[in-house]
C-alpha cells in the first residue's frame, strides 16, 4: 500500500495541512497515526531528500625484490559535492608510499640474538569529510500551522570555502624477534600533521548566525606504540604467554584559523590555543566560599575575587589543567596453559588526562523537593548558615533561578580530577577434556569454561568515580559504570 500525502509539493517537499478537528467530529479518533489536541493543527511527517555524490579513481602498486627490499605505493583522487563550489577546494588526490629493508636476510647479518630484524618507512596523504554540513546554504521548508504559509528556516548557512580535512603521516617501525623468537615485536614512531579540520568557527550576530561549519585549526600529532610478544615460559605441558601493548600521543594546536577564543568554549575542552593540545582542560581558580555562601574565585595574578569581578568572564583567568584526552593507552594480556587448562587475564588502562566531576545544580529552594529525584550526595553538604564557608565548599542554594553559583563551582578547578585507570577487564578459565578421555562419551570434543569480565577497577581520584563513565568534559554526565558479569559455558561437539 502506497502513502498518500495531502498537498504534497515535489520541489519544496511538503504537504498541506490536515483539518484534524473536523475528522475527529467526523468520529475518526485518528488518522494515520496523529491525533486533533489542544486547538492545534498537526504537521503531520516531514519530508526530506539527500543527494550525495562521490567520484573516485585509485590503484595499488606492491614490489619485492630478493625477499630484502619491499616497496609500495597507492594513490586516489576523489571528488565530492559536499565541499565548497571552488573546484580547487573539492578535488583531494591522496597517496601513500613505503620502504621496507629486511636486514635479516642480509648476508652480512648473523646474529645469535635476533631471528629477524626488518625496518619501515611510510610516508603519504589521507582525506576526511563531514557528512553533517553542506557548502550551500540548507533551507527547510515547512507550512505554519497556523497561518498554513510556507515557512523557511535556514538549518546550514554554508560555506563556498569548506575544504576537505588533510592529513600527511610519516611513520617508521622495527619488526623484530629474538632469543628464538621468544620475544618478538614492533616499536613504531608517527608524526601526524592535520590541516584545515573542521570546527564551529564564530560569527558576527549581525549575520543571523552564531556559527557556521568552517576550517578552523592544524594539528600536529606524534607518537610511538610498542607491541611486544614474550614466551617466559615453554615446555610440553606449560606454556605462559604475554602480550603487552604500550601507546603514546601528543597532540599540539600548530594554528587556529578561526576565533574560537570563547570562555564557555575552553570550558568545554574545545578552546583552540596555538601550543595546547586538543581537549585541553581549562576551570576557574576555585578560592573557597564567602561569608554569605558565595563562590569566590582567584584571578590570574593569584588575587581573591568575587566571581561577579572580571575574573568571571575572562579567559586569561581560567587555570589550564591538562589534557581531557589520555596521552598514554596500554593493555597487557597474559596466559597460561597446563594440559588442558587454560587461564588467562586482560588488563587495559589510561594514563594523563582529567575529567570534569558531575555537575551539582540546584538553583532555588524549591529544587529541594527531591521526591523521585536522584541527586549527588554533596547537596548534603552545602552552605547553610554563616560560618559554613570555613567547612565547606558547596555553595547554599541560590536565591533566585538566574544565580549561577554552582556553575561557578562546577567548572572550577576543584572539581577537575585525573582519569587514571587501570581495568582488569576479563578474566577466563578454560578445560579441554582430552579426547582419549571422551572414548566413552558422546562427544568428539568438549570443553567447559568460566569468564568474569569488568573484575575491578583502580582508579586515582580519591573520590573513586570510574573515568570511563564520565560521558566527556563537555557534559560531565555520570553513566552507569560497567558492570561485573560472571558466565559458565559448555561447548561440546558430537
């Protein structure tokens, strides 16, 4: 069964409206699913058409010679109408190129410590777009409800100069393996430089818009990443196996092409200063609590002030913290095996960032009511009464719905804690019945297992909040942290 559509109008992509009120008293309590209610007429759906195109062109190419030297290349060229009408902004060709010497095959190579030994140079260009913006300005089109005009609201200014995000990557790695491949693994190096990414970029009110879709920054990213295979352990019936995983990144703001100088945007990790780092964590000086329960703050020559004073909305005065993105990732994964047991354990973790506690907010007395209500248990402690400022550090419920004493608090140094964990996410246990064993059974095979995963968590913040279910430095939302859960399993094969 086809949709029909009142009025339906191809090039705008829109309907007329529908006398709901008069199919109601015509008995028809509904009609396709939307309802008469409160005097109103109802839009009914919304109608809406993309249209995205691509075109690309691109090839490989892959040599080895000897089994010593490798080289390859690959390159494409794509195009696409969600950049700028500036065809010099639209077309992007990308490519990659590497070398690879694999000294161990060498003739002068003999070494009693290293089985292998190979080295890798990689250096080339990749793209990305933005699927949510458009060059061109977007208008919507809809019929008013009550006037049944057409309407326009403008959802994409646009942008004529939106160029795709370029990214050039060097990389150089060591392969390697050693003691009889007992050891074995890589150590690579990368530098990453990102040009023209995209961002909010601000513009004059007077233009109607706040912001618009734009290229705002280049970005540099270096870092390395060890893995490493060990065998401490290896006989007939033990073997102990450790894979270990160690990575790390600096990320630097290299240029801003776009004033996002902002104080509510370095609140929210998204302050773009030339040397800071992406996701830079930025909070007022917190100073305590004045003698009316009043957040007070301390400027950035180490002054105590008022938060209604300068300090308030000058972002000179904020304190940079750190970093909201973990600089440093690991996991280490180990097992050992006897005989049919296998037992093994998976530990990851994230080290050198920070994040936001939940945000307090209870702006009047009448958020007091906490009837079905969760709220965090600090409320208990706010300020009360005179003298509570030498014991606390939570403002008293503000006297009207406009008092922004607790955002004060909330995106105050105090409340910025680090992020370090370390996750024992998986821990397994495992029997495989020897086949010899199951001549009597009706089984081929049959092997009975037992794993607990999210076992336990460290974490460095004396407040024991999990990082992890923090929902970002933007919204420090609390989410339900994960749970431990504990499984049983059989598989048999007949």
């Amino acid at each position: 069964m086809r949709d029909s559509y009142v009025g339906f109008e191809s090039q705008l992509l829109s309907g007329s409206l529908v006398d709901w009120k008069s199919i109601n008293d015509r008995n028809v309590p509904t009609w396709n699913g939307y309802r008469y209610v409160r005097g109103y007429f109802y839009n009914g759906p919304l109608f809406g058409e993309n249209e995205e195109r691509y075109v690309s062109f691109y090839g490989n190419l892959g040599y080895s010679f000897d089994r010593k030297y490798d080289l390859t290349f690959s390159g494409r060229i794509d195009d696409s109408n969600l950049f700028g009408a500036d065809k010099s902004y639209r077309l992007l060709p990308l490519w990659s190129a590497g070398l690879g010497w694999n000294i161990s095959q060498e003739n002068f190579f003999n070494s009693d410590l290293f089985n292998m030994l190979k080295l890798r140079f990689t250096y080339g260009f990749n793209g990305n777009i933005d699927r949510s913006t458009v060059p061109d300005m977007k208008v919507r089109i809809i019929r008013d409800q009550y006037t049944q005009n057409m309407v326009g609201e403008i959802e994409n200014p646009g942008n004529e100069e939106l160029k795709w995000e370029k990214t050039s990557v060097a990389n150089m790695a060591v392969d390697f393996s050693l003691l009889n491949n007992r050891i074995s693994g890589s150590l690579e190096y990368y530098n990453k430089e990102s040009r023209d990414l995209l961002g909010e970029k601000r513009l004059n009110p007077i233009l109607g818009y706040q912001s618009v879709k734009a290229n705002v920054a280049k970005v540099s990213n270096k870092g390395m990443e060890l893995q490493l295979n060990l065998t401490p352990l290896s006989s007939e019936n033990f073997n102990w196996l450790v894979h270990l995983n160690v990575a790390y990144n600096k990320n630097s703001i290299e240029e801003a092409y776009a004033d996002v100088s902002r104080l509510s945007y370095a609140i929210r990790g998204e302050y773009l200063k030339k040397g800071r780092s992406i996701g830079a964590a930025y909070a007022y000086r917190w100073a305590g609590l004045s003698e009316d329960g009043k957040p007070l703050l301390f400027n950035k020559e180490g002054e105590k002030v008022d938060y209604i004073a300068d300090v308030a909305e000058n972002i000179e005065h904020l304190k940079h913290i750190g970093s909201s993105i973990a600089p440093w990732h690991g996991s280490l994964n180990t097992s050992w095996t006897y005989k049919g047991f296998n037992f093994s354990m998976l530990f990851t973790g994230s080290f050198g960032h920070y994040f936001r506690m939940p945000e307090l907010n209870y702006d009047t007395s009448s958020s007091l009511d906490f009837r079905g209500n969760n709220m965090i248990k600090e409320i208990k402690d706010r300020w009360t009464k005179p003298g509570d400022e030498l014991l606390t550090n939570v403002p008293k419920i503000g006297d009207s719905p406009w008092d922004v004493d607790y955002d004060y608090y909330n995106q105050s140094d105090l409340r910025v804690k680090p992020a370090d964990f370390i996750s024992l996410k998986e821990i397994s246990l495992s029997y495989e019945f020897d086949k010899s064993k199951l001549i009597s059974m009706p089984f081929k095979a049959l092997t009975l297992s037992a794993q607990v995963r999210n076992a336990y968590k460290w974490v460095k913040n004396d407040e024991g909040i999990d990082p992890e279910s923090i929902l970002s430095i933007h919204y420090p939302s609390l989410m339900n942290p994960e749970q431990m859960t504990v499984s049983f399993g059989v598989k048999a094969s007949f």
